[in-house]
C-alpha cells in the first residue's frame, strides 16, 4: 500500500477541493493518505511518504505561491530527489505557465514527477472534479 502525502496552499479553496478529490481517488485505490496543507505540513514528514503531491494555485504573473508554498518546496527539495512527485494547482487565468515552470524546478531537483502536473480553470467540479479523482488513482497506483 502506497503513502501518499499531499501538501498544499490553497487561497480561494479551489486547490484545496483539489487536494481533496485526489486524496479521495488515492484512498479509493488503497493508499494511506495525508493531506494537510503547508502551514501544518513539517518537512521531516516528507520521508514518511512513497509519493509526495505538490499543490499550489497559480499566483501573480504564473507562480507558485510565494510566501508559504514556495519557501517549503525549496526546504524540501534535496528531500524530492528520486522521490515520486505529483504536481497540482487551480488557475483563473494564463495558460499553465505556472505548473510548466514548476515541473522543470522539480525535474532540476532529481524528482521523479507522475507526470507533467495536474491544473485546473477555477473550481474543480463535473469532468474536471473526476479528473482530480482519477489523479489520485493514478498517484496510487506509481
């Protein structure tokens, strides 16, 4: 049985749904899940954890959020190195730039990523809520 952990920062909610509906496909696929997000998150943690899923909505000019989640994805990179890694995050505007940039971050690092990020256009609901779901499954299932 995979553990997976997620961590996420979430400002609207939207990432945080996220999160949650991945967690959701994870744990309907067998996997011992921990989602939380980064303020409660330490980065000890990490080594608990056979996948790690990233979540952070897009900021600004197409960043990760800066003032918690980018500060803890740099403490826990050489944690990332050869590790499973999941990215995931919500956006309202753009065209993903974000999650492209933060994929090749974590592939500089050594992460060895589920793929290239899961994002989503606001609120995750209807196709894009099973998306999430089928995320998760497919996060298990590395």
């Amino acid at each position: 049985m995979a553990k997976i952990g997620i961590i996420y920062w979430s400002g609207t909610g939207n990432t945080e749904k996220m999160a949650e509906l991945i967690s959701k496909g994870a744990e309907e696929s067998g996997a011992e899940v921990t989602c939380k997000h980064v303020s409660s998150a330490s980065q000890d943690e990490i080594d608990n954890y056979d996948v790690v899923a990233l979540g952070s909505p897009s900021m600004g000019s197409e960043v990760v959020e800066e003032s918690e989640m980018q500060p803890f994805i740099a403490a826990i990179a050489p944690k990332l190195k050869g590790r499973r890694v999941a990215l995931f995050g919500s956006y309202g505007w753009g065209d993903g730039e974000w999650m492209r940039n933060w994929v090749a971050e974590m592939k500089e690092s050594g992460a060895n990523l589920v793929d290239d990020g899961l994002i989503v256009n606001e609120t995750p609901d209807g196709a894009s809520a099973d998306e999430c779901v089928e995320y998760g499954k497919k996060i298990a299932a590395v």
